[in-house]
C-alpha cells in the first residue's frame, strides 16, 4: 500500500510538472496520472488503495478546493460584484421602461 501511494504521488508530481510546462493546469496532470495507473489502464495500484479510494477522492477535492479558495484575491471579487450590482440595477431599470412601455401599448388606446 505505502508503495502505491508513493508511486501516486511521485508520478502525480512529474506529470504535473509536464503538464506545467506545457502551458497546462498541474491538475491534468494528477488527473491523468489516477486514470492511468488506476485499474483500466495498467492496473498498477494495490488493491488495498481501491478500498480507500473514495476517502482518498474526498481529500483531493478538499486540497483542491481550499487550493481555489485560498489563490482568491478579496480586491477583484469585490470589483466584481460592484459590477454586478451596476449591470443589475442598470437591467432591472430598463425591464422598468420595457414593462412601462408594453403597458402603455396595452392600455394606452383602452377607451373604456
């Protein structure tokens, strides 16, 4: 088993580093590197490692999320939303004169 999850991550690492240098994310890398040595390409991994595997799919994805989360920069989402909040309030005005104008159109010629 300790040989296996050594051979994950001395191979996650190199693929990553190709992957690197080719102007690609380091995750395809890993991602590619579990797909080959995993059990439909060479079969290379202990059986004990399939066991756990689902546990240790939960670990990568907390890595990779607080990964994300941790590369965020607080000053741009905040300009973000401050364009969001200007794109929203300019939208929500024109659906205003849109709707003022449809009932105008409906209403306006309404002899009653």
């Amino acid at each position: 088993m300790l040989t296996s999850l050594a051979l994950i991550f001395l191979v996650g690492l190199c693929m990553a580093a190709i992957c690197q240098k080719l102007k690609l994310p380091r995750i395809i890398g890993m991602l590619v590197t579990g797909m080959v040595l995993g059990p439909y390409v060479l079969d290379f991994l202990d059986s004990s490692i399939l066991s756990i595997s689902a546990e240790l799919r939960k670990m990568a994805l907390i890595i990779i999320l607080l990964k994300a989360g941790l590369s965020l920069n607080l000053n741009d989402l905040k300009k973000r939303w401050e364009d969001r909040q200007f794109y929203w309030l300019l939208c929500r005005h024109h659906l205003r004169l849109l709707d003022m104008c449809c009932l105008h159109l409906s209403f306006g010629n309404f002899t009653g």
